[in-house]
C-alpha cells in the first residue's frame, strides 16, 4: 500500500511539472511570435505598428506613394498626411516606393495583410497592377488610385481614379505656343520628357505631339527623360546645350527638371525665360515654379494641383455612406503666364 501511494504521488508531482513546462513554453512562443511581427511591420516601415485590424473605430489607409522626387510629390504626401488623421478618424499607413513598382506591389500586400480599410495608390507606372489590385478585389479591400492612372483589362480592380487631365494639360502649354510664336513659324524644341510611362510624362508628351502634327514648322530637335527630378533635368540640358546653337523652345514635363535646365543654362550662359532666346515652358505649377515665372525665368507654367488628400476623403466618405463614387474624378487647374502673373496669385497658393 505504501509503495502503491508513493507512485500515484510521483505521477501527480510529474504532470503538474509537465503542465507547469508547456504552459510557459506555450507563452513563449505566443511572444517569440509576437515580437517577430512587430518587427516585420517596423523593418516595412510602417508609421502604425503591428495590425492595421480596426478595433479602435478609426478607418484604417495604407497609402503607396510613388517616392519624394519632385516639390509637386512632397506636397501631395503632406496633403495625405494632414487628411487622414486620428483626430479625423483615420490611422494612415504610409510607404514610400522609391520611384519602383516592385515596392509598390509589396506594400499593397502588406496592407491587404493588415487588413486595412482602404488602399490609396499613386502609381509609378501605368502597367503591371492587374494581379495585386485583384488581391485586393479578393479581400474586399477597395483601391483608389490618384495622380497617376492605370492601365488595366478589368476597371473593377479599381474603385476610381482622382488626378489630372495630363493630356488637356499638354494641349494647354501648346495653345500658348500657338497663340505666341504661330502655327507658320520655325520653331525648334527641345523637350525634356518625365518618368517614361508615367500618365503625366504620356498626357504631356501626347499633346506636343499633337501640336507638332499640326504645325508643320514646329520640330522636336531633341526629346529624352530627366524622370521628373531637377538633377537629371540638368544632365540632360547639359548635353543638349553643347548639341545644339539653337532652341526656341524648351518643354519641361515638371518644375523641377525646368529647374535643373535653368541651372545648366546658368552655367553655360544661355539666355532663356522672357528677356532670353530660349523659351521654357513647364508644367505643375508648385510655389518654386510659380516664383520662377514671376522672375521671368519661365514663360509658362500649367498647373498640376497635388492636394488630393481632401479629394480622396470625399471618396471614402461617400463610400461610407454606402454610395458608388464616379470612376474618373478630373480636377480643375489653371495656367500662369510671366507675363501676367502677379505676387497675388502666388500668395493665394497653399503649396
């Protein structure tokens, strides 16, 4: 009897041990895990950690940004990120692509993956989206795209798309040339292109072309990429100043790479803007750009307004409400001669 009672002890004591040991192997594990997806959410560079699951009633935004290439792209992130807010109810999760699409897929599965309520993309391209947006489809996540379009065989992959008529931008800058050189004139242009495949490099280069077909005089001598930054805008005017003795004409896609222009032509001490040989032309319109044609330095500038936060907003509060917004949402935009541009209409500007 006495042995027969030590054992059943014995076996009492082991599996209160055993129980002891896999109830804290258990809560290491359920830490070790723990730790390790916060870390993947920090190393992705998220601003809101661990699972963007809304459980605190704010409407979750994972927005993919294009990168920070230009002024016009920083204040279109900072109209993002003064929108969507805690105190409006919002948490954004924000990614910064670096000008590469394949980091624009990965954080568009990263926010399927947290769950987010809704996508917010500004594509690098306008290809290549039709197998992420459909996981997004599938998880019942709606996207909206901005600035940027995509180009796509099945539009459902995408709730709607806000930004700029790049095209009737381009048609723009060449009703201006029209109207100040002729349609009968020589004239010569050199013409510095955005990021290649881009909407806004394909709508601002379509309508030159357009222009070009129209007008008989009028040759592009000279077109290649400055991609949108002011550093290649300056590479590429470099090397078409030492090519050619001649342009009457420069057409920049952006501001910045009109900046970039400005500076080689600086250095090689070649007249440009309203009193020079060289007319510039550019597109967006940021604050720098507009300062730039109140000093005569560029003789047209055709807006390109960033502010999409608030735009965007409207959009998700319509879908909250439970409407179905517009497909295209086209915003209205101005241009600015340097001629006729006043201090005013800078001071007027929110960026």
């Amino acid at each position: 009897m006495t042995s027969n009672a030590g054992a059943r002890r014995f076996r009492r004591g082991y599996i209160r041990v055993k129980k002891i040991f896999l109830t804290g192997l258990c809560f290491l594990i359920f830490a070790f895990s723990s730790c390790q997806g916060k870390n993947a959410d920090s190393a992705n560079g998220g601003e809101a950690g661990g699972n963007a699951v809304n459980s605190d009633g704010l409407i979750v935004v994972g927005f993919s940004q294009v990168g920070a290439e230009s002024d016009w792209r920083m204040a279109n992130t900072k109209s993002m990120r003064e929108t969507f807010t805690e105190a409006k109810g919002y948490r954004l999760i924000f990614r910064d692509a670096q000008q590469k699409q394949e980091n624009q897929i990965a954080a568009i599965r990263s926010f399927i993956s947290q769950k987010v309520t809704y996508i917010v993309l500004a594509p690098v391209t306008e290809d290549g989206w039709d197998t992420v947006l459909k996981e997004a489809k599938d998880a019942g996540i709606p996207v909206i795209v901005v600035d940027r379009m995509i180009k796509t065989q099945d539009n459902s992959l995408y709730t709607c798309w806000i930004g700029a008529d790049f095209r009737k931008e381009g048609g723009t800058a060449v009703a201006w040339m029209e109207k100040n050189f002729g349609t009968d004139r020589r004239l010569i242009i050199a013409h510095l292109q955005g990021s290649l495949g881009s909407s806004a490099q394909i709508g601002r280069t379509e309508g030159l072309q357009a222009g070009i077909d129209k007008n008989i005089g009028w040759r592009v001598a000279v077109r290649d990429s400055g991609d949108f930054t002011q550093v290649k805008g300056k590479e590429v005017t470099e090397r078409i100043l030492k090519q050619y003795e001649r342009i009457d004409v420069l057409y920049c896609e952006n501001d910045n790479m009109a900046f970039g222009a400005i500076e080689a032509m600086d250095a090689a001490r070649w007249t440009y803007g309203v009193n020079g040989a060289t007319t510039i032309i550019s597109f967006d319109a940021t604050r720098a750009g507009l300062e730039a044609t109140l000093e005569g330095k560029i003789n047209y500038n055709v807006e390109c307004n960033p502010l999409h936060g608030p735009r965007v907003e409207e959009i998700i509060r319509q879908m909250e409400r439970g409407e179905i917004p517009s497909k295209l949402a086209y915003v209205d935009e101005i241009a600015f001669d340097a001629k006729t541009i006043t201090r005013a209409d800078i001071d007027a500007r929110s960026y």
